[in-house]
C-alpha cells in the first residue's frame, strides 16, 4: 500500500523563494492547507507535496514541518508581482 500524500502551500518573499529551490524548507517552515490562505505571508506560492505521515492528525488549517522537506517535494509555483 503506499503512501498517501497531500499538497500543502507556503507562501513567502519573492526573495526567500530563490533560497527554498535550492536547499528546501527549514524545519519549523509553516504551510497552508490553501493557496489563498499561504499568499496571505507572500507574493510566491509553493504547492509543496507532503506524505501523509508528517502531517499531525489535528492539522486543519496550517502546520509547521517537524523535519526538513527538500527541493524536490515543490510541485508548482507561483507569483504575484508585489505592490510597491
């Protein structure tokens, strides 16, 4: 049986984005359970694809990472162009 992922979404500064492409997202990162709610903390989007298993049963709206999750786990992105 495998695994049962879900897509969870970070969101921050389009300068931050650059760091987390190349080395991930740090442990105590948090994400949200929706687009909208994540670009509330940015004008880039993460869609970041998490196992199941490390996701705590009583995550609803938002969770913090309890170990560090790669590049490799972002499956889309997007941005907005920041207000001046």
């Amino acid at each position: 049986m495998s695994e049962r992922i879900e897509i969870w979404y970070h969101g921050t500064s389009g300068e931050h984005a650059a760091s987390i492409r190349r080395t991930g997202f740090r442990i105590g990162t948090h994400f949200a359970r929706t687009c909208r709610a994540a670009r509330r903390y940015g004008t880039h989007v993460f869609a970041v694809a998490l196992a199941s298993a490390l996701i705590s049963e009583d995550a609803e709206d938002q969770l913090h990472a309890a170990v560090h999750i790669p590049p490799s786990a972002i499956r889309g992105e997007s941005s907005t162009r920041e207000e001046s």
